[in-house]
C-alpha cells in the first residue's frame, strides 16, 4: 500500500511546519516511511483532494487523513501492533490536552520569533502570502514584529516551566521513552531548528536541550537530518 | 484499617488547600473515605511524624504518604481494584506534567489573587505566620497585592485556554468521566471557591464553568458540600 505525507515545502528544501512534523514523528514512532511530497503556501489546491486546503495530509491506500491530530488518532488505529503512540486510553485524553497547550500557549509564544525568518524561508513565490496571511495575525508588518524579538524571547522562558520541571525528572514527557505528547512539544522547536539560527533555549534549560538532543536522535537521526541551523543541536 | 488525611484546616472550618484537595479527590475516586484532620498552618509540628511539616499527608494503616503525588501514586499501586487514577502508563506520565503545569503556572496566577483573601480566611493565630511567609513570595504586603488584583485577574485569562479549548471538546480532560489530572486542575478552582466570593472565571469559560460544575456534583456533591462561596458553583 502506498503511504504519501503531504507537508510544508520552503526554499533550501527545509520542512519547518511543526504540524507536519508532528505526522513525520508519529509515522516513524509506528515504524512507518512515508513519500514526502512539498506543498508550498501557495499550493493549498494540490490537497485539495482532502477536502481542506492544509498540510499535514496523510494518505494511506485508500485513506486520506487531514489534521495532525487525526493523522495521530488514525496511526493508533491503523496500526495497533507497532509502538502506541498514547499508552492507554488516559495518555490520548491529556496527549489531546498537551496538544491544546502547545498550539494555544507554546506556539503562540514561539510563531513571533519565528515569523520573521519564516519570510525568508518562505519559498520566493509564497513570501507575498506569507506576508499577507502572517501580518494580520501579528497586527504589524513582519519587520516590526521582529524588532520586538527580546520581548517575545523573554515571554517565552516562564512558559516552558512546565517543561522544564517535568524533563528535569524524566527522559520524556512520556516517560523512559517519547510517546505523541513528546512530538507535540518538540515539533515547535524542531521548527525553531529549521528556521532559527539562534537557540531560543536559556542557561536553565539544559534538561531541555538533552531531551530535543535525544529526540533528533531518534528513529536513525530524522529529525537531525533535514537542513536546520545547527546551533539548537 | 485507619485511614487518615491530614489536611490544612482554616477559619469557620474552611479546607482551601489545592493540594490537599488534590488527595480528597483522589481518595473519592478510589471509593476511600479518610478520616480528615485539620491541621493550622502553625501546626506543621503536628505531621512531623512524615518526616516533613506539609500538608496533605496520608495514613493508611501503617503507611504514612505526604505529598499530593506521591499520595496519587501511592493509592493507585495500593488500590488497584478500584478506578484507576490515571488509566494507563501514559496518562500517569502525562498526569505529572499536567501537575507541573497546574504548579508553575495556573496556581501562580490564582494564587496572587487569592492570598489576600486567605489572610482573612487564615485562623487568627495562623495570620501573622501567613504575612511572613507570603509577603516575601510576591515581594509587597498582601495589601499592595490586593491592589494589583485587576492585573493577576486579566493574566489569568489566556493562561486558561488549553483547558478552555479541551473542554470544550471534552466533559472532562480525561475523557468522559474524570480522574487525576481533572483534580488537579480543579483543585484550583476549589481553592478559589473556599477563599474568593467573585467568580474568577470570564464570559468565554462556560465550558470549564460546566466541567467545575460537574466536578462540584461528583461523589455525592463532595467538593459542593463544604463550606465555601457560592458565586463560583
């Protein structure tokens, strides 16, 4: 059967997209490699087979899946025998939760320091959308939201908190081993990683920069192997 | 066998504590009843006997368990039999950081709206201890605290939004019926509902106004049936 992952394209072949890098980690946690096929900003026609015009679209034989939370819910069903990507029916409830937290609180904290990279990573025929999607989000011109950088840096820190304490006594969030919940969190700074020169991390961060160092190990490298700044390594 | 929970005890028998509620509520859903002890802030000599000063502590026969975690883990290892606590090895680890999160930031931004309200809820012999230890927290008197309510009120407001948005899928962050994470979060709620008359809560949270609500009404309207305000029920 052939399994196609429809995610975001951007020039240098990098893949930024958080939501679609939730998908890739998901696939790989279920032993599963995908096609890739790059869908730039401007290409929302090409899934438009989905019945939605976003990535990350999973299709599997006959199955197409928008939506990365249902690509992970669909994964778990699809394929019970490999690796769960929740552990238990408690595990999907607050791994839905996590995800609540990461796209309402963690990247709402990340997307203005990344924004304005993101116009340069943006393939040159999409930067025009990019521009006009991102700028009203923003209330400011891209440019005037990256001279407030240090402010959008210093939110960032307590918002991690529970992040940091909770990977100061484990190895995951998950656990002994990562799990869905890892790959909702990590996938921002794996994002970060693709667009960022900077580490966005601070001195009090060190349990995670080994947990996202552990988690671009994993599965063979994947995370670590696509263009990215080196410097969040 | 005896079953004690020594629990933060306050004015006109009030029971504010966050995490001593977290242990009431866990307790329920294992179907045990304790034996409550109030103990005054001043007293913490009274549980020196768990090798530390804080309330809850848990006595189940010979078994002394402080600590609100280590209580939630200590009843579901020992009461396996009754309704799991966290339903499975990933909602355990997913509980844990839902607890961090609850600590270092929806009880950081409860709690300074509240500590001026619990200097009066305090027994009068607990007050002047409570000054000295709050005071130094929040870096001003509790009445230049109170002060600044209308700030720590509106900081509030987006910090919910990941439970605004499970909820609003969801009755409860555990799925259909709660368990540990739900009492976490709650416990806040009932902290606030103990110590505040206004209901902290905004036009937006109807749906973690119903969830409260649900939470109030289970085991036989425990956490409703204790002295309290009735604004936020």
């Amino acid at each position: 059967m052939s399994l196609v992952l429809y995610e975001r394209l951007c020039s240098d072949d990098r893949r930024p997209s958080p939501y679609c890098w939730r998908a890739r980690l998901a696939l790989a946690h279920k032993g599963l490699t995908p096609e890739l096929r790059g869908i730039k900003f401007t290409e929302a026609s090409k899934v438009a087979f989905s019945g939605q015009g976003k990535v990350p679209v999973l299709c599997d034989g006959e199955r197409t899946v928008p939506d990365s939370w249902a690509i992970a819910l669909y994964l778990e069903a699809a394929y019970p025998e490999a690796p769960s990507l929740f552990r238990g029916e408690g595990g999907q409830a607050l791994a839905r939760f996590i995800n609540h937290w990461v796209d309402s609180r963690l990247q709402k904290a990340i997307a203005p320091i990344l924004a304005p990279r993101m116009l340069a990573l943006a393939l040159p025929e999409d930067r025009a959308y990019y521009r006009e999607t991102r700028e009203p989000r923003y209330g400011c011109s891209l440019e005037e939201l990256a001279a407030q950088r240090d402010r959008h840096l210093a939110a960032l820190g307590p918002l991690l908190e529970p992040l940091r304490l909770r990977l100061a006594e484990s190895p995951y969030l998950c656990g002994e081993s990562p799990a869905y919940a890892d790959y909702l969190a990590f996938a921002e700074f794996q994002w970060a990683r693709c667009a960022e020169p900077d580490d966005l991390l601070g001195p009090d961060d060190d349990a995670i920069r080994a947990w996202r160092s552990r988690l671009l190990d994993r599965f063979d490298g994947l995370a670590r192997s696509v263009p990215a700044y080196d410097s969040a390594a």
